[in-house]
C-alpha cells in the first residue's frame, strides 16, 4: 500500500518530468505562469482553477486521482487557494546554505539601504549574462537574457520592486537546475560582479 508521502512523491516527480521534457517550460516559467494570473496575491497564493490551468499551460498533465490528491495536500485549509511558493518549494527544494549565502549577498548589493527591496532599475550596467546558460548554448544573446530575466519580475508586479523572496524564489528555480555548487556560486557571482 502507498502512503500518502509516497503518492506526493510520485506526483512531483511526474512534474518534474514534464517539466524537464520540454526545453521552454521549467520550474521558473511555471512560477511565472503562476504570477500572472489574475488570482495571484501578495500573499503568493492563486486559486485551483488557475492552478490547474498554469500546470496545463506549462505541458503537465496529471490524472484525475493525481490532480485530486495534489489539490487536497496543497489546500490544507480548504480555502480555495494555493500556496504557489509551497508547490514550488516542493518541485525544486531549496538551495543549501551556501547558495542561499550567495543569493541574499547579490540582494544585498542593491538594498543598500536595507528596505526589504530592490528595483530593476538599478541592475543597468551590472547584470553579466556572458555565462549565463542560455547564452553559453547560443539560445539568447546577453541582452536577450537581461531583458529575459527583467521581465520575469515584471509579470505580476506592477510596483516595479523585487523583494527578498522574490529574488530567492527565482534564484532557487536557477539552483534546481545546477547540480554543482562550485558552479552555481560562480555563476551569480559573475553576473552580479560579486567579490
């Protein structure tokens, strides 16, 4: 008999699968198909039926029993709605300490005035995307990746800020997808022109 964890585990890692077989749809663009919804709140919560429709958009196709297991696990308090960043969460996990570090110094770099926020703006003339993964392949251009990450914060955000979460929350994605440590840490902060 399975237990409810293993049937969690095999849900996720048939979503994981989806998501791996198709080269434009990763965990990043689920979440940003997540927070363009009209449902999406500050709260990082949308309802089930937009949920459904992000998982869909995003080439994930769950059974009817799937769908329904996962639904009740992710809306525990019954309300109609779903922690976006808990799902992701459990899709991709969380990077370790040391990523992490990495992750809030490059924040950091631009909340100087520790306000909790960044602003877009401000990354002009230091976002490097010369190693940037989709530029190494040829996929983009260095521009194109800038203007790639940028809006990837712009969907669903109309103040034009990018908080701590945020930042972490895309930065965890970009973790998921590189096993090495040493080279994600040298990945941002190339990019961010950390020391």
């Amino acid at each position: 008999m399975i237990t409810p964890q293993e049937q969690l585990d095999i849900i996720i890692k048939k979503i994981k699968s989806f998501l791996n077989s198709k080269s434009q749809s990763t965990i990043r663009t689920l979440g940003k198909t997540f927070r363009g919804f009209e449902s999406f709140d500050q709260k990082c919560r949308i309802d089930k039926d937009e949920f459904l429709i992000g998982l869909k958009q995003n080439g994930v196709v769950l059974t009817k029993f799937q769908t329904d297991f996962l639904l009740n696990y992710l809306d525990r308090n019954r309300d109609g709605s779903i922690d976006v960043a808990e799902f992701l969460y459990l899709i991709r996990g969380s990077p370790n300490e040391y990523r992490l570090e990495v992750i809030v110094q490059a924040f950091r770099k631009f909340d100087k005035e520790n306000l909790g926020f960044i602003v877009a703006d401000d990354f002009k003339g230091i976002f490097n995307a010369k190693n940037h993964p989709k530029v190494t392949r040829g996929e983009l251009t260095e521009d194109q990746a800038y203007i790639e990450f940028l809006q990837y914060f712009k969907e669903g955000n109309k103040s034009g800020h990018i908080s701590l979460n945020e930042w972490k929350e895309y930065y965890a994605a970009v973790s998921a997808d590189i096993e090495s440590d040493e080279n994600f840490i040298a990945l941002i902060k190339e990019t961010w022109r950390l020391k």
